[in-house]
C-alpha cells in the first residue's frame, strides 16, 4: 500500500531532500554498503578503507579509528537502496531534458567550478564545499579556458607543420647521403678492385716468368742429352768396328779401346727444383693477397659521427677529419646533433674494455679533445666539465685546462701537436698523453655508467682537426 501511494505521490512531494541524510561525506553519493564507527558516523565501506589507508582517523570528526571496530549499518543500507530505486523510478517516468539534471529533474542553472559541471539548485548541498557560479558567469569561465587550449592545440599545428616542413628535408638529405656514401662506396671498392687487378697481374707474371725459366732449363738438359746421346752411338759404333778386327790387333788395342769406352759426363737426372714452385703461386693464395692489400687498406681507431656535428664544422668525406665551416651548413636537426655547441661525437661508443685513439691537434688555438656520456646535451649550451658527463682537456688563450668543474691548468713543456686518449671503461680511467713524445699529461678516474663516447671541439678556426690512422699488425698460429 505504501508502494502504491508513492507512486501516486506528485513529484514535488517525494522525499528527495534525503538525498543529503543518505549521501556519503566521502563520495558524495549515495551510501553503499555502508558501515558506521564508533564516532557514530557513517561511510561507504570502500570509501571507508581508503580514507583509513591515509590516516587512520574518521574522515568527518577525525577521531583515531582502529581497524574491525566499524559495523555493517543495515538500516542505512536499506535506506538507500529503497531512495535509489524510488529515484530511479521517478527517472523513467519523467524523462528529463538535456537542461535539467537527471536526479532532481530541476533546470540545470549552476555551474561548479570544481566539477567542472553543471548543477541544479538542489544539488547545491551536494557541493557545499565547491565554488558554484551562475550559468551566465560560468559558460564565460569555461569558453575562456577552452579558448587557452584552442590556443595550445593551434600552436601545436604550427608545431606539427614546421616539423613536416623539416621531416620532408630530412628526406632530401637522407637521399643526399646515400648518394655521397654511394659514390664513396663505388671509389673504394674500384680503388681496392684495381689494387687486386695489380696483384693479380703480378701474380700472373711472376708464375709466366717461372714457368718460362724452369722450362727453358729442361729444354736446356734435353739439349745436352740428345748430343750426349749423339757422342754415345758415335762412340759405340767405334768401339764395335775396332773391336772387329783380327784378334791380335784388338789384344794390341785394348787398353786404348778401354780408355775410349769411358764415359767421362754425369747422367741426366732432374735438378733440385726443376718443377714450379706450387706453394708460393697458389699455397694460402688468398691470405696472402689479403696481407699484401694491407697496403692499400687505412684504418682507424674513431671515426666521427657525422649526425652528431655542429651545423658549423665541415667533415672530410672519409669521416677523419674537422674544421670550421665558413657557413652554416643546411643539417636536420635531429637529436643526436649539437647545436649550438660546436662537437661531434665518435661513431662508436664503449661500455667495457679498452681504448686508444690519437687527434692531432696542430697549432690550432682552441680545442677540446676527450670523451663524454652518451646523454651529453646536444641542445643546449653548457659549460664543459665532468659533472656535466665530459672528460676532457683543451686549449684556450694560450693556457692548457683539464676541465673538471675546478678547472686544473695543465703544465707543458712544449705545445703538444698531437693528443693521444687512452680509455679503460673497466677500470673507469680515461688519460691523456702528448702523442709526440709520449709523455703522460693527466688522467681523469669515473666509474662509467652509460655508454661513452670520443667527443671533439675543434673550435671555429680554419685549421682542421685530424684523427691519426691506426697500425695494423696481422697475427697468426
């Protein structure tokens, strides 16, 4: 009967303003499941447990609350589920416009600044603690603010198009290299092909001359025994004509006969080495050849990187050699690449073992030689030190510096040409050497913990900034 009463009840005579009594002081919904403490407030019980988890006190009085002493609150409970479903009801049978609020059904004419959310007059108590402003107050606060992000979102179009305008000349660039590389390619490999072309031909003639010189001595003893054998039918058709004389005559004879039958020349036989020398020509052929083209092949410890360098430094095309370029040169500018810092980097980094490379420097009068982080700024300008991730010296207005943050000035006797690194990843030292006289300058200690790298300052000057080529030793067992 209390069923159908309230569902014959007008809407304005619903108890709607429990709304408040059965709401959560946490949530600001209605309860569930709710329990209540020994304070006697009452809380949804998840609301509850996250409460405790930060302080340990009832939400409302904050009294020190111990957990297990909180009860299940039935009345309560049936108390909002009973609202819900009368609320619920009231819902479906009065669908409420966009501009009215769907639990009270009254015209949507506040606006919390907090929840960013437009309320009613009733719902007020549910925002006691908001800012709650008038419509036509709060459509200007939230244009105003959406007209700050249509300004970001703009910008960031801008952004988006300046980097397709910069994407797209990375293509050209991109195509720019691999033709360089392609021609660099094609250079070398003809460079190495005719130095195999010599090789070869030099093998080649050195196996004809063989060939010609061990033949013609065969020929030379075939020579010698054909007339040897000319003399020895000669001489046997003598001996059998004297020997067919009377017998007194060949008895009178014979010694001389016998003398006359004495071959006095070594037989034919085959010389040491007559025969082609096989294991020089073709033994290990292609070790050998690969030995002897140590001679057209160059190698290096560092080669620079050259997605890493300055707008402002030119590199050589076999990545071996810096100096100032004259211009600032048409470069994308990816990540990798310093600007406006004037380095660039080794191609290869290191994590362990050990490592050697010589810079000759010149009479350059500014540079900076030594290694760094890999996380080193690239963007940004900054002050060259060991804090900063670089382990180095350099040359400035005369005066040699190991720069660390104290900057420690280096004593030389003579002006080094040429900086020798020497890196020990496991043993975390990097030390520096004057490449001519091989006198040890400064060693610099680091535990290194990320990838490092041989970074190079050349500075703007027209000399350039060299790397030394390595020895090549082959090892055999």
């Amino acid at each position: 009967m209390a069923d159908s009463m309230d569902e014959d009840m007008p809407e304005e005579l619903l108890p709607l303003p429990l709304q408040q009594d059965l709401s959560c002081p946490v949530c600001q919904g209605i309860f569930r499941d709710p329990v209540l403490l020994p304070c006697t407030h009452s809380f949804c019980r998840e609301c509850l447990q996250k409460s405790l988890q930060v302080s340990g006190k009832c939400p409302v009085c904050r009294k020190q609350y111990e957990e297990g002493h909180a009860i299940t609150n039935r009345a309560l409970s049936s108390a909002s589920e009973t609202f819900l479903k009368q609320t619920n009801w009231l819902q479906s049978q009065k669908r409420p416009s966009e501009d009215h609020c769907h639990m009270h059904l009254k015209p949507l004419e506040l606006y919390c600044e907090k929840d960013e959310q437009p309320v009613c007059v009733d719902c007020v108590t549910l925002h006691s603690t908001h800012r709650l402003w008038p419509m036509r107050d709060g459509a200007p606060i939230c244009r105003r603010e959406l007209d700050f992000k249509v300004g970001i979102l703009e910008k960031k179009v801008e952004s988006y198009k300046k980097m397709t305008r910069k994407l797209s000349s990375s293509v050209e660039y991109i195509k720019c290299q691999a033709g360089q590389a392609e021609k660099q390619i094609k250079a070398e490999f003809e460079r190495l092909h005719q130095a195999l072309v010599t090789e070869e031909q030099m093998r080649l003639a050195a196996l004809v001359s063989e060939e010609e010189q061990k033949t013609a001595a065969i020929k030379e003893l075939v020579d010698k025994t054909n007339k040897d054998i000319l003399a020895l039918n000669e001489l046997i058709q003598t001996l059998k004509r004297e020997m067919g004389d009377e017998d007194l005559a060949v008895v009178r004879n014979f010694q001389n006969l016998k003398r006359k039958a004495q071959w006095p020349h070594e037989d034919p036989c085959f010389s040491d080495g007559c025969l082609l020398n096989m294991g020089k020509h073709v033994g290990a052929l292609s070790f050998k050849i690969w030995k002897n083209m140590q001679a057209h092949v160059k190698y290096y410890p560092v080669v620079l990187d050259p997605n890493t360098a300055s707008p402002w430094l030119s590199l050589s095309p076999d990545l071996t050699s810096m100096k100032e370029s004259p211009e600032r040169l048409s470069t994308p500018d990816n990540q990798e690449r310093f600007d406006p810092c004037v380095f660039v980097l080794g191609a290869e980094g290191y994590t362990s073992g050990k490592h050697r490379w010589d810079v000759i420097v010149g009479d350059s009068p500014k540079w900076i030689v030594g290694v760094c982080r890999e996380s080193v700024a690239r963007k940004k300008k900054f002050t060259v030190s060991t804090n900063r991730g670089v382990w180095s010296i350099g040359l400035s207005k005369g005066v040699y510096t190991v720069l660390t943050h104290e900057r420690t000035e280096l004593q030389v006797q003579e002006r080094p040409e040429r900086i020798r690194i020497k890196l020990n990843i496991d043993k975390g030292e990097v030390s520096f050497w004057d490449g001519g006289t091989a006198k040890h300058l400064i060693t610099l200690t680091h535990q290194f913990a990320e990838k490092i790298f041989p970074i190079f300052g050349p500075g703007l000057h027209s000399t350039p900034m060299t790397l030394v080529e390595g020895k090549m030793a082959v090892h055999t067992s």
